[in-house]
C-alpha cells in the first residue's frame, strides 16, 4: 500500500482524523522550518552552529514539533528562525480551526 493510500485509509477513523488537526498547526511549522532551512542550503550542524549550540540540539527541535514531546520556546524559535535567514511571525487567528 503506498503512503497516500495508507494515510487516506487512516485519517477516515474519527479518532486518527481528530488527533491529525490537533496536531497539524505543529506538522505545519516544523515543515515550514525545514523549508526554510533547505531553501538556506543548510544543514542542522550549520543552523546549530548559527545558534551556539550543538547539531543534536537541532534534530531534537525539529524532531519535537512532529512528535509533541517538547514545545520550544519563543526563543528557541526566533533563533532557529534567523540563523535560517527568516523572521518569526506569531499570530492567533479567531474561532476554530
């Protein structure tokens, strides 16, 4: 079974389709920050390197957002942010997703 069959096939169970909206605004930045850092010709040693700190630091950033094991700070975000070359732009939006 390819992955879109598979993941067609999983979003129909409420449970599955629920938990994948909670999650998408996380899903949505970490594939933004990826984005940013490739479209930058970087790699994670280069960003951690931008930021002081160490390239595990970096994996486990971008590895967090996807499993929801670890929200990073405002901080943490903004510095990512620029050493990819990009600002941080936060914003509530009204009623539900």
């Amino acid at each position: 079974m390819r992955h879109e069959e598979l993941r067609k096939k999983a979003l129909n169970k409420k449970s599955v389709k629920k938990e994948f909206d909670r999650l998408e605004p996380e899903y949505a930045l970490v594939s933004r920050m990826l984005a940013a850092r490739k479209k930058a010709g970087m790699t994670q040693a280069d960003v951690a390197k931008r930021m002081g700190t160490k390239t595990p630091s970096i994996a486990r950033l971008e590895r967090s957002l996807i499993t929801g094991n670890h929200s990073p700070s405002v901080y943490t975000l903004r510095k990512y942010a620029e050493a990819v070359n990009c600002r941080l732009d936060i914003k509530l939006a009204s009623g539900k997703r």
